[in-house]
C-alpha cells in the first residue's frame, strides 16, 4: 500500500445554471478532500485505501461503488444505517465564487469513531494522509488525531491538506486551532493561498517560510488557484505559474487532485521532502498544476482525474519545467 487516508466521502453537488429567481439546478459528482486525493493517485498507479463513513442510504453506497471501480480499496469505509451519507452544496455567488452549504448535522463522515478504524491499513502503508474537515465534529476529530498520532508512531510520511471549509466550523477560532494543530503534525503540507491568509496573514512566501520554521514540515506546497503553486523546503523554493487557455468547467476538486498528483509524484523520486532538489520540485509541481489544471475542464473531482498520458503531454505543452 502506498498511501492511506482518513475523512470525509461524500456527494457533492454542483451547479448547472439558475433559474429567474436564483434557486439551481444542479449535478451530483462523488467526492470529498481525501477521496479525490486518492482518485488522483490511483489514477496514476499507486496503491491507496480510504478510511470513513457513509451511510447505507443509495449516495453511500453508490459512493462505496465509485471508490471499488477507480481502484481505491474500501475494506476501511464503515456503512452505518443510524446516520445519512454527507451532501455538499457548490453555488456561485454575484462574482462567480463558490459558495458551500453542507446537509451534515451530523453527517455520516463526522461520526467514524477511533474503534471502527482498521488500524491494519496504516500499518501496510508508505503515507498517511488527513484534512481538516475530519476535525471539525467529534468522533471524527477524535479517530482522525489518533490515527495521526498512530501513523507517526509507525514512522509513516504525514502529509496534510487544511482545506478551510468556514460553514463547517461553529467559529473561526476553534477552526484555526485544529487546523493549526494538524500543521503540527504533518511532514508535507499542501495549502492554498487563502489558508495562508487565514492562519498566517501573510502572503504565499511569508507564509510557507513560517510553517517551515515553525513547525516540523519538511516540504510547503502554497496552491494559488489560476496562478500555480509556490513552494519551498528547507534547501530550495519557487513557483510554477498556471497554465493558461484553459476553458473551466468546475474547480471542485482541484486542489484535492494537485495534492494527489504531487504526492504521486514525490513517490517516484524516492527521496525525503526536505532533500528534494529545485529540479525535482518543479517537476514535481509542474505535473500536479497541469493535472489540477486539466480537471477543471471537466465537472466533478473524482471523476475529473485526467489520464496520465494527457497529463505529460499538455506538460511539454506548456513549456512547464
């Protein structure tokens, strides 16, 4: 196994248009952070397990099909009948930002208690990976630290996505403390830009020199929407820019399937975050920004992974380094 991960699975639906008054007609597409994280890494031959829960309602176990058919194992997903499968809202507001409701009080993802976590998994794995949504509700909060926590005891690489999700949390202080406290955890960290904003109040390089002082990561991915990715370990840093032309659909999932992308990546180089080479970094982020980048030409995220073949062509496309 090379990569385990813990949170949240559930149905996203996204917007097709609006009608006169405003109320959308929309489309679901499976999904969740950790889900298309791994649908990423799958896609592009690693081997990968998902821990969770989902409800035995039709979404849950349609949700338990997807993972089976892109080749994710799912012997780690809990089925429970006393609770409903997670649903995510996406809308656009005047500007065209997304906007998130969640129909999770509670969902089935925030009730994965630390008993019903197959503890074997981890133990078969190279990393182990978690986001901050799984934090947000006990016993959720609670399995997911502990298997942080079992995963570190194993020497297990950590990497970490805080996925600010604000509708999720009951106030913004208990948000940036849990979201803090996984940074704590964690080896490679992938955040965007606003996340920076949000913990830090810097800017992308600012922030990503802080996390490196601050806390015990080794390696910084700072995701900037359109405008690429910066990054920096303790040796080297730089950004890759956006590719450009590109007609999007849907953005959802984007940042999950860069985070997948360069984890696959950093697999194949078989070396230690922080002894990553600026070569080897740019090669690494120029492919997790052309795979992010092609996903949002299609609606969804675990089915908007592209093929890896069209990943390394549109690369060379681009002129990326």
């Amino acid at each position: 196994m090379d990569v385990v991960a813990i949170g949240e699975l559930l149905i996203d639906f996204t917007c097709i248009h609006t009608d006169e008054e405003g109320y959308p007609t929309m489309a679901a597409h499976p999904g969740g952070a950790p889900a298309n994280f791994l649908a990423a890494l799958t896609k592009f031959g690693a081997k990968t397990a998902l821990i969770g829960k989902v409800g035995a309602d039709a979404f849950g176990k349609r949700l338990v099909s997807t993972l089976k058919k892109a080749g994710i194992e799912t012997k780690g997903i809990i089925t429970d009948d006393k609770v409903f499968t997670t649903l995510a809202f996406v809308t656009l507001d005047e500007t065209g930002n997304r906007e998130f409701s969640f129909s999770r009080k509670p969902g089935a993802d925030t009730c994965l208690s630390y008993e019903e976590v197959d503890a074997s998994l981890i133990d078969e794995a190279k990393i182990f990976h978690f986001g901050s949504v799984s934090l947000t509700d006990e016993p959720a909060r609670s399995a997911t630290r502990k298997m942080v926590e079992y995963a570190k005891s194993k020497g297990k690489i950590i990497t970490y996505d805080p996925n600010l999700r604000k509708p999720l949390w009951k106030n913004l202080e208990e948000a940036k403390e849990q979201i803090l406290w996984g940074m704590t955890k964690a080896d490679i960290v992938k955040i965007s830009d606003d996340e920076v904003k949000f913990l830090f109040g810097t800017g992308i390089e600012e922030g990503a020199d802080y996390i490196l002082k601050n806390f015990d990561v080794k390696l910084v991915f700072v995701t900037c929407g359109a405008d690429g990715c910066y990054f920096k370990n303790k040796k080297v840093s730089g950004q890759i820019p956006g590719m450009k032309h590109i007609q999007v659909t849907d953005t959802t999932g984007a940042g999950d399937i860069f985070g997948g992308s360069a984890v696959w990546k950093f697999l194949q180089k078989e070396s230690d975050p922080e002894e990553l080479s600026q070569e080897e970094l740019q090669d690494i982020v120029s492919f997790a920004c052309t795979s992010a980048t092609l996903s949002t030409t299609k609606s969804g995220g675990i089915s908007s992974v592209p093929e890896y073949e069209e990943v390394l062509l549109r690369q060379k496309e681009y002129k990326m380094p």
